[in-house]
C-alpha cells in the first residue's frame, strides 16, 4: 500500500481559525485593524509586555528594525553566513555592509568567540537557526561591551527560551516571522518587539509610508516609510494560533526526542544539540557524511514519499555576496554544513509513525 507523502513542514490550522477568518472576510474590514491589533496585543503578552508591532514580514520587520537603530551607509552589521538570505540582504537594504562570522559546529549558530567588532561596526544580528537560541548570555555581554545594537533575528526562535525567559521577553530588538513554515504562521508577516516605548512611533510609520494623522482629518508625512502593514486576515490567523503554542511546541519535542531514540549513528550524519529547554524545535536537522551527495539523499527519500529541505547553503557564496568580496574557504564550518545539511520532516501533525518511516527512510537510503 503506497502512503501519503510526508512533507518536511505543513501548517496546523484548526476549524475554529479557519471560522475566524471566514468572519473577518465578511466583516468589511480585511487589511490592517481591530485583529492586527489583538494580535499585537497577544503577541506583547508573551513577550512580558513589551511593545510589539506586526508588519507583513519577518524580512521587513528586520529592515525596519535596522532603521530603528540607525544603521545605514557606511556601517557594518555582524553576522552568521547560515541562514536565510534574508538576514544579510536586509542589511544591503538599509545601504551598511553585512560582515560574516563562522558558526560553531555544534549549534550551528553564530560562534560569538569570533566575533570581531570595528570602529565602523554598528549592530550584530545572530540568528537562532533551527529555533536553537544563540547563548543570550554571551551575545548581550559583547554588546554592551561593545556598544552593539541587537537585531535578534528570532524568526525561527517563536515559543524558543532562554533560561527560563521566553525569547522576545527581554534584550534589545527582536524579530519574529510568521511565514507559512513557521511554529506560528499568519501565512505570511512578522513581528517586531522593541526595546524601548520611544521607538513605537516611527515603528508604525515606517511600515505605513511614514503618515501620522492627527485630528478627524489631519495628515502628515515626515518620513519616506514603505507599505508593511499585517493584514486583518493574516493577524487572525495568527489570533487562532497563538493559544496552541504550547501544545505545538512540546509536540515538536516530543517527536524531536524520537528522532534522537531511533535515529541510527552508524549513519555517520551529526545530529542537532539535544536542548529540550530552550529549543522550539522549528526545524530537525542533520548534516550528513560529507562524501555522500545530498542531491541523492532528497531524491531517495522522495522516492520514499518523504519531502526533504535545505537550510540553508551558506549565503556568502551566493553569487551577490560573491559579487561583494566574499570567497569560499573564509568560514569553513558554514560552509560544510551548508552543503551537507537537510531538513527532516518535523511538524505538530506528525505522528510517531511518522518519525519511525523517515529513519527508517534515511537509514535506508543512506546504507
Ligand atoms: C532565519 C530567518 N530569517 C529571516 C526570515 C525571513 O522571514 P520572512 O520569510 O517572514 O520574510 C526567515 C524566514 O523565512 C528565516 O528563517
């Protein structure tokens, strides 16, 4: 009997959700409004009160976060080669220069002890890849050594903590998304939190073409803002979300801690850090034996009826940063792991079953 294909990620959203944006549909009102407001609201909730605003991505609520903090031309903005492009086009985006760090193998995220700050150095956005947090400990002490702005980059960090303390509850800016792969999807849009209540106003216009209105009809502009408002569909989506954080997150573990019971380690594959305190699990990945061709391993698995991702090749070497100085052999941890690493299958849905067929997929494709 043929089974259904596995897809490596699939949104969970519930009838009542799918109820919701149906009302909203009908209500009148669909772009920004009274949902995007209660989404904030709720979002800002869960990060200790903070003040948050959602825009219509995670990349544009970094650009807009870089803005916050003053970077522009002439600047540099530190951080890791293995993500999405995204979080180093968002710093060419705002005219400063990206400037890459190598990862520590182990987490696979930005290792801190390399990191060398300049007079021209503004700001450092780690990323907390997987939904691994970056050591938030170590991260905040160079920066206030250092006179650093913080640009979490937390996109795949929603429902992650760190000690104890939800990411996004404290430390200077912090950007999530809500992009249909993530822990929480508005289908697309993202979210910022910010450090201080003082940045509220020009957050808001820079995602509205920089408009304040006053009065029943007053209007001004003062800033070139851009259109980046969160719709009132997408925000009730994220609405009808929020409450099954907590199940979804501890779904994640539960099936990522099966993953390490059954996965075989004479496969040779480095499997991820087994943190299930801080980790949301976002994503489960492994990085195989380097002589083995990941291109073969996505094809023999989808012959399986298993859906495989990559994230992510490391982005220096793409042809525009390339383009820009950058060379292979400068971060050879990111670079390895960038072409070797694979995204398995890991979504609240998934049963137990399913984790069994993917290793037992991998193991034999891998033999
Ligand atoms: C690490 C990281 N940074 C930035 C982004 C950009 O978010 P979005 O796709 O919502 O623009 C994503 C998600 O796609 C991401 O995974």
């Amino acid at each position: 009997m043929s089974q259904e294909f596995l897809p490596f990620t699939r949104p969970s959203i519930d009838e009542a959700t799918i109820a919701g944006v149906a009302e909203v549909l009908r209500s009148g009102w669909i772009t920004t409004g009274p949902q995007a407001k209660a989404f904030e609201a709720a979002l800002s909730a869960h990060c200790g009160g903070r003040p948050v605003r959602a825009y219509s991505s995670g990349t544009i609520t970094m650009e807009i976060a870089l803005r916050l903090a003053g970077v522009g031309a002439g600047d540099e903005v530190i951080t890791t080669p293995l993500s999405w492009v995204s979080t180093a086009n968002v710093v060419l985006e705002v005219g400063a220069r990206p400037v890459f760090v190598d990862v520590d193998p182990r987490t696979r995220n930005i290792d801190l002890s390399l990191v060398e700050v300049k007079k021209n150095t503004k700001a450092i956005i780690p990323v907390d890849l997987a939904g691994l947090p970056v050591d938030r400990d170590k991260l905040y002490s160079i920066a206030k050594a250092k006179n650093l702005r913080v640009i979490e980059d937390a996109a795949q960090a929603f429902g992650a903590s760190w000690k104890g303390k939800p990411i996004g509850s404290f430390g200077d800016f912090v950007s999530f998304s809500f992009h249909a792969n993530k822990n929480i999807t508005t289908a697309e849009g993202g979210a910022l939190v910010l450090s201080s209540e003082k940045d509220i106003a020009l957050a808001e216009k820079l995602r509205l073409q920089g408009i304040t209105r006053s009065g029943e009809d007053g209007m001004d502009c003062d800033v070139a803002g851009g259109k980046a408002n969160l719709t009132d569909v997408a925000a009730r989506i994220g609405l009808g979300q929020l409450p099954h954080l907590k199940r979804f997150t501890e779904r994640r573990r539960a099936l990522a801690k099966r993953y390490f019971q059954l996965w075989d380690r004479a496969l040779g594959c480095e499997l991820p850090v087994e943190d299930f305190e801080n980790c949301n699990w976002h994503m489960f990945q492994v990085v195989l034996p380097e002589k083995r061709s990941r291109g073969a391993f996505i094809a023999g698995m989808r012959e399986a009826g298993i859906g495989v991702g990559v994230h992510y090749p490391a982005m220096h070497l793409f042809s525009l940063y390339r383009s820009l100085g950058w060379r292979e052999g400068q971060f050879p941890h990111a670079e390895r792991i960038g072409r070797s690493i694979v995204t398995l299958p890991l979504f609240p849905a998934m049963n137990d079953r399913d984790v069994d067929r993917v290793c037992e997929a991998a193991a034999k494709v891998l033999k």
